[in-house]
C-alpha cells in the first residue's frame, strides 16, 4: 500500500491565545509540527509526509523545513489560503497528492501520537476506503463523537452539531473521533465534491466524509484504538492552555520512562526534560531538575547534575556537567569538566580534560585540551591551545562596537588574573600574561608580558 501523509496545520487555533499559531507551541522544546513530524517519519511505511499550511503559512513552512532538515526527510509545504475546514484541507491538498495510494491524514494537534497507535490503526485500515481511529474519553469534551448503530458506525457528529433528539444525549456520547484518517485517494477524489458548509460551524467537515462514503456503500471503518496497546493518552487533541500544559506532562513521563528503560539513570525523573528528539544513550546519569532540549546528544558516561539547561549540545562521555549550567549549540569531549555556573554558547568547544568552572561564559570559542578557565571568565571568539590556565576575571575583548575580532592563545600559556586582551591579539606559546594587564600587542612565544600601571608607594598624609 503506497501511503503519503497529511499533516493538518492551516488552522488558527483560536483557543490557544498566541502570537503563535498553535501548531507552534512546543512540549519539551519541540513544536507539535516537529512532534507529529517526526512520529511519521519514523514509521517505514509512510511514504512523503505534506504539511498543509495556510495561518501564518511563513513561519509554519520554516518550521517544516526545518524538521525535515533535522530528520533528514524530504519535506513539502501546500497551501491553504482560507481555513475553510478540515474537509476543504483535504480538498486543497488532493492536487499534491497524486495516485491511486492512500493519505494518512493527521490533525497537526495531536503532538503525542506515536509510530505504534498508527501501525495499529493502519494494519486494521488496509483495504478500506475510508477509515478513522476512536477513543473513548469519560470527558468527550469538544471532539467531534462517533454515532454507531447497532455497532456498527454510521456518521462522526461534531459536538456542536449534536442534535440530541437524533443521536441520545451529548454526555453519553463517549467514543470520539481522534483526527487520524487513512482515506484511499480514489474515494477521497469521489466523495470530497459533495462536502458542503452546512452545519453550525460553517465549514467543510473532513468528518462528513464518513457518512457520505456509506451511502455510496463504501468499505468505511471506525477502528478504536483501544485493547490494542494503545495508550489513551497518545490520541489528545491539544486546542487550550490547559490541554497543552497537560499534554507535555504525559510527553515529559513517557520520555523519562523510555529513557529508564533503555537504561539512563535519572534521579528524580518527574523533574528531567529531555525531547524526544535529543539522543542520550544508556550509562548518562542526569539529576533533575533538568532540560535536554533540541539535537543534543549526550554520550554514554556523561554525568549531568541538577538545575541544567542543555539545547543542541554535544556531550561525551566521561564528562561531569555541574550543576546551574547552560549548553547551547556547544560541544564537550570527554574528561572535561563544566560548572557549576558555566555558560557554553554556540560554537563553543572544550577539549578533552579541560575545565570551565563558576561564572564563565564561551561563545565561538575553542578551549584545547586540558585547559582551565576556573572562575570568572568571558571568552569569546578565542581559539585556546592545550594546557593554557586563566586567572579570575580573564576577558577576551572581542567587540569594538562594530565588529568582532579572534583572540588566539598558544599552548602552556598562563594568563594571570583580571587580564583584558583586546582583541585582534595573538598571545604566542608558552608565554605569561602578568595579573591586571591590558594586552592589546601581540605576545611573543616564551614571553612575560605587563600592561599595567607600575604600582608607587608613598608617604601617607598626616
Ligand atoms: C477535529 C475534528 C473532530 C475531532 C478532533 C480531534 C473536524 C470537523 N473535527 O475537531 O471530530 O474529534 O479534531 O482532535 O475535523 N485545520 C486546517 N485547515 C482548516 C481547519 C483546520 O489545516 O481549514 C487543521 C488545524 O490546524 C488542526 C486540525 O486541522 O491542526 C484540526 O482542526 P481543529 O479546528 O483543531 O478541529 P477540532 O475542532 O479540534
Ligand atoms: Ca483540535
């Protein structure tokens, strides 16, 4: 069965107050696009995976090339310029969708399923025309419900279109529908020109499509997901703060169970944040409270203490990661020793064995191998040989107000305490940069270098 996938994420999400559309908003890090993204991306029989676009289209594509690129996928954008419904999507997306195959349609909302809730769904939708997956939920809320007669489905009804007299009452009407459709494109070609607007929304209903293709007589199937090793939780919706909010928490303990499992040691588990696309293999220790964010990847060995912050970092193993610290973009080699209050930024890169303690800060800076900057120190736009030691209170001057300048430092340097080097500036091999001084000449391998005031002794005033 040759299967493309439908992202839905056109809508405004009008119960979600942002400046951001929702499909933006991010549990652990990650945008419920990247999220849904990355679920079909990771089952082998999804062929190309589109995102429908249409609200704030410009940031939502970015974003989908963006995963793509993170997840090595191709990635196509279409473009719904009026948000005209989940059915007129489907309808907008049918000229990309070429072929006599099937489209798994998924609404872009739904940031917790996974490859084995639609392997479930997909396996007991072969052959059918068209195919939704169902969930029974004590509290049925908004969803739109699934009407079965004598077992058997007959229509989805959004919850504001529930006529009562037709159907019983709306709180007896606990099997919903989750938004995951597969629809074979033949039927889907079929049925979508007979879609109209006429309900209490005003918009074309992906939904209806289930009734209209049973009175064609098509094969149309309503597949619970339940008894199938399916979590529940997998299936909601996030529309409102408030499902968001508790969407992350289910993402944050299925993570940190996966991660368990796999054998990661984590002390106080409810407290580590790690997205599910960050990479950390068994044998890393992490203290919570902590977040592990974006393409890190963290080596097996790697200890990270409690209150960190680690966004695309690249930690080995052998590593200690103290406690207050923030990666970002920044790698680590083993041996090496960071914080407590360190502060790596993009491009930073410390060797094997070196050390970043309290108060320092990296940015485009490469410390080599066993150096130490220990307290107090702003490097930035540095390239650092092996065993150079930094007093407190070393800064590289990098800025001049309108552009930035490397400073290069040599092997076996030391550079004493509250030493400002005005960069460009060279400081050779093996040389020694006296405490307080202003360096703004090169120093020459094997040197002492002074630029400070002389201190003078005087009498005291009576
Ligand atoms: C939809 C279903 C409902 C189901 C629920 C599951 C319909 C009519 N109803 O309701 O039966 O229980 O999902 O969560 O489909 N979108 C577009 N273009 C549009 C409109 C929406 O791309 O013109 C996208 C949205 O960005 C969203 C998804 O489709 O990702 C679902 O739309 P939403 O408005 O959230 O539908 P619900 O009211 O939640
Ligand atoms: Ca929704």
């Amino acid at each position: 069965m040759n299967i493309d996938a439908l992202i839905l994420a056109a809508g405004k999400g009008t119960r979600m107050p942002s400046p951001r559309p929702k499909v933006l908003q991010t549990l652990l890090g990650e945008t419920m696009l990247a999220l849904v993204t990355s679920t079909l991306a990771a089952m082998p029989r999804v062929g190309r995976i589109l995102t429908l676009v249409g609200n704030e289209a410009d940031m939502v594509s970015a974003e989908a090339a963006r995963t793509a690129e993170r997840l090595g996928i191709a990635s196509s954008c279409i473009r719904q310029e009026k948000q005209l419904g989940t059915g007129h999507a489907l309808m907008t997306a049918m000229p990309g969708l070429g072929g006599d195959g099937c489209v798994l349609v998924v609404n872009g909302d739904a940031p917790l399923v996974t490859p084995e809730v639609l392997n479930h769904f997909l396996d007991a939708a072969e052959g059918a025309d068209a195919a939704f997956l169902s969930l029974e939920l004590e509290d049925a809320a908004a969803y739109g419900r699934v009407v079965r007669r004598e077992g058997k489905v007959s229509a989805i009804v959004e919850a504001r279109d529930f006529d009562p007299a037709l159907y019983g009452p709306l709180e007896d009407a606990h099997e919903v529908n989750t938004g995951i459709y597969l629809f074979s494109l033949p039927a889907a070609r079929r049925l979508l020109p007979r879609l109209t607007c006429d309900n209490r929304g005003g918009e074309y209903y992906i939904t209806d499509l289930v009734a209209l293709g049973l009175a064609e007589g098509m094969d149309v199937r309503g597949i619970r997901a339940e008894g199938a090793g399916c979590e529940k939780t997998a299936l909601l919706g996030v529309n409102t703060p408030v499902e968001l909010a508790a969407a992350e928490e289910i993402l944050t303990k299925r993570r940190a169970d996966e991660l368990l499992a796999s054998g990661v040691v984590l002390h106080a588990p409810s407290l580590v944040r790690v997205s599910p696309l960050s990479r950390v293999e068994k044998g890393v220790e992490i203290f919570g409270p902590c977040e592990i964010y974006g393409d890190s990847e963290i080596k097996s060995g790697a200890r990270i203490l409690s209150h960190c912050v680690l966004r695309d970092a690249r930690i080995d193993g052998g590593t200690e990661i103290r406690e207050f610290c923030h990666i970002e973009k920044a790698e680590v080699k083993s041996g090496a020793l960071i914080g407590p209050y360190a502060r790596l930024r993009p491009q930073a890169f410390v060797d094997e064995n070196a050390h970043v303690g309290n108060f320092v800060e990296l940015k485009k800076t490469r410390l080599g191998k066993g150096s130490k900057a220990n307290h107090l120190t702003y490097l930035g736009d540095a390239e650092v040989g092996p065993g150079v030691n930094f007093g407190a209170g070393t800064i590289t001057c990098n800025y001049d107000g309108k552009n930035k300048f490397r400073t290069v430092i040599g092997e076996g340097c030391f550079i004493g305490s509250n030493t400002a080097l005005v960069a460009p500036v060279t400081v050779g091999d093996n040389a020694l940069v006296g405490a307080g001084s202003v360096i703004v000449e090169d120093v020459p391998a094997g040197k002492l270098a002074l630029g400070r005031g002389r201190q003078v002794i005087k009498e005291r005033r009576k």
